[in-house]
C-alpha cells in the first residue's frame, strides 16, 4: 500500500554511490570531484548519503581521501552524512573528520568477513563493540552493515537465525541504532526478503532498519518492493547503478538510486527526492569514472520525457489521410 491515511507512505533513500560506487571503480575520483559530487546529491533531497570509507587506503585506494571529502562537503540541514567504518582507527577518523555516524561493517559470512575484513565473524563483533563504545562517547549514532545477509557468494544460503542473531548482538549487546541487511551480491529473491524483513520489523520495530540490495541478478526492484511491502521504508542505493565491494566475487552495481525513486514516485510513495536533480547528478559520473552506469533512466529518461515526432510526420500522416480519401466508396 503506497498510500496511508490520506498521505502519501514516506521512504527514505540513503544514497551509497560515493562509497560503495566509487570503491569498486579502478579510476580515481579526483577529491574535488567527489566533493561536488556530494554536495550535488546533498540537494537532491536523500535522507542520508554514504559520503566515503575510513578503511586502509591499501584496501581500498579509491577512498584515500576520505578525511578531506568529509570535512570539506557543504552540510545540508536535515541530511545524515555516514561513513563506512570497519575498526577503532577507522572511527577515530571518521569522527575526528565530523561523520554524523558510524556505520560498521561485518559480514553475516564467515568467508566473506575473513575475505573483506580479514577476520572471524567473532573478532569483528569484538572489535566493532569497541567501535561502538567510542561512538557513544562521542555522541555518535552506529548503523550495523550486515553484508550476505541474503547469501554469500562462496558459502551460498547463510541462515535467516545467525543474520537474526547477529543483529540481536549489535542492537542489545553493543547498542546499534539501525541495522542495515546487505545483499552483496545480488543473492537476494523477494519471498526471503520479505520474510527477513518481517521477522526483524517484528522483533525490533523501534530500531532504524535499511535494506541494501545489488541489483546483480536483476531483482532489485522486486527486492525493494517486496520489502516495503513487509514494512521496511528505508533503502540504499546507488547514483547511476555503480557499486560492489572488490572482495565479495561476483559483485556488481546497487540498485540505481533514480531508476528506484522514478518507480516508487509512479506508485505513489513519497521519497523526498528531486528527481531532476538526481538525474544531473548521475549525468556526471560517466565522466568521472571513465565509463557508462547501467542506469536505465538516465539512457531513457523519465516515463513522461517525451521524444519528438518524426521529422517528416505531417507527410505521414498527409499519406495516412489519403489513404482514407482513396477508399471511400463512390456515391
Ligand atoms: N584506516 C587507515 N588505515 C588503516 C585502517 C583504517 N581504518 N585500518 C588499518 N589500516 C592500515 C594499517 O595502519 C596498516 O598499515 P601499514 O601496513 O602501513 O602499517 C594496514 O592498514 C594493515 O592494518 P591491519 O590492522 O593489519 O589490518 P588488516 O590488514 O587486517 O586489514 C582492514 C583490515 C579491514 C582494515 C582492511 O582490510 C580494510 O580496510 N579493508 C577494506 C574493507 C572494505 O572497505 N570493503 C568494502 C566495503 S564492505
Ligand atoms: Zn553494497
């Protein structure tokens, strides 16, 4: 249902592209680039933007500049700027570089998080306790990214009850706000989808939950869809489609930030989002990473950006009338 009692359903989009795009491409975004390309996205009206990752710049090359990114962005009231944060020197950079939050990463898959983080799943819920305990102290909020949430590309179906469990950890043991559910690669199918969100909604239907789907296998929009329709209303994704972590196999692009807010505009929810705004944004990234982004709306525009008539289409329709003349019967 899009609409409840009179107005129309609010869903929150989070826009990752600086972060999870921009870490998966090998060009490097120049950092004042990246900058306006922030605080072009800061005034297309997102909840919440992933602005960059304090992680090892040997891991990710392609965000080494965080610190400056995040200090020099200009702030729009109202918008939560968020950072990727995999250990304790991480938050001491992400909050000495003024991130309205924290939001940790742990894989809900044992291979994926020796792969990604290099450590047990057990190691990183340590580690990132005492990242959350520097958070509090600092007055900052923490959001848990949960990725293979819905599957792990080397370990295949990882159970709903672990995922389950290991949000219980964050949210009671080391006092998460928001727990994001990550579908890495794109493993995710809308009944699983659906039931996920249900039961965590129903557990915890005070904590800030997000859904964050790749768009890898083409069920995206179905994810997201299916979601809202169990409840959630807050989603990530990604300007011009870009996206995927370099350590998940077989990763690609997040679902495409202005295909999901054109659909979800036509069926009647209200994402706070401009549209138009959005879609120059997007316009500037083939320029910027060197490549097209499989973003269908930017190739088609929007449902209602028409195209004009054929040049020639008065002599068209001229012959059509003919046509009717030429085969009226004699009177
Ligand atoms: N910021 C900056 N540098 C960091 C860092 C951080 N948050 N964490 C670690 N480093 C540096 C260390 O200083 C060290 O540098 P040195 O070799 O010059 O001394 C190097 O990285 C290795 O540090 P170590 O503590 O041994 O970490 P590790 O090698 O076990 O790596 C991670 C662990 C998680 C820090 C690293 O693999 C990482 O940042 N991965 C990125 C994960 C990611 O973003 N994936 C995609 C998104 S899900
Ligand atoms: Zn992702």
């Amino acid at each position: 249902m899009s609409i409840w009692n009179g107005t129309r359903r609010r869903i929150h989009l989070q826009e990752v592209g600086p972060r999870d795009g921009l870490q998966a491409e090998c060009a490097f975004v120049e950092t004042h680039d990246k900058i306006a390309l922030v605080d072009a996205l800061s005034k297309s009206g997102v909840a919440k933007i992933e602005v960059t990752a304090f992680v090892s710049p040997q891991a990710i090359p392609a965000l080494r500049d965080a610190e400056i990114v995040l200090r020099e962005i200009e702030r729009e009231p109202g918008v939560v700027y968020t950072a990727l944060v995999p250990n304790v020197r991480g938050a001491e950079r992400a909050i000495d570089a003024r991130a309205d939050e924290l939001n940790l990463v742990m894989s809900a898959s044992e291979s994926h998080n020796l792969s990604n983080l290099r450590m047990t799943r057990d190691q990183s819920f340590g580690s990132l306790k005492t990242v959350a305990g520097i958070a509090r102290d600092a007055g900052l909020p923490v959001n848990i990214s949960l990725s293979c949430a819905f599957g792990c590309p080397m370990e295949g179906d990882v159970a709903e009850d672990a995922v389950l469990e290991w949000a219980r950890r964050f949210i009671e043991e080391a006092g998460a706000r928001g727990v994001t559910l990550c579908d890495t690669t794109g493993m995710a199918y809308p009944p699983q989808v659906a039931r996920l969100t249900a039961a965590f909604i129903e557990r915890w239907p005070h904590t800030e939950l997000t859904l964050h789907f790749h768009n890898t296998r083409g069920m995206g929009l179905a994810n997201v869809l299916a979601a809202i329709d169990a409840g959630a209303n807050r989603f990530d994704a990604s300007l011009g489609g870009i996206g995927g972590c370099p350590y998940a196999p077989g990763a690609s692009g997040n679902v495409c930030s202005e295909e999901i807010v054109h659909a979800l505009e036509w069926m009647g929810y209200d994402t706070g989002v401009d549209l138009y705004t959005l879609i120059e944004a997007a316009k500037r990234l083939p320029a910027l990473i060197g490549h097209d982004t499989p973003s269908q709306i930017v190739k088609a525009g929007r449902r209602l950006d028409l195209h004009p008539l054929p040049a020639d289409f008065d002599a068209i329709r001229e012959r059509a009338l003919q046509r009717d003349v030429a085969s009226r019967p004699p009177n």
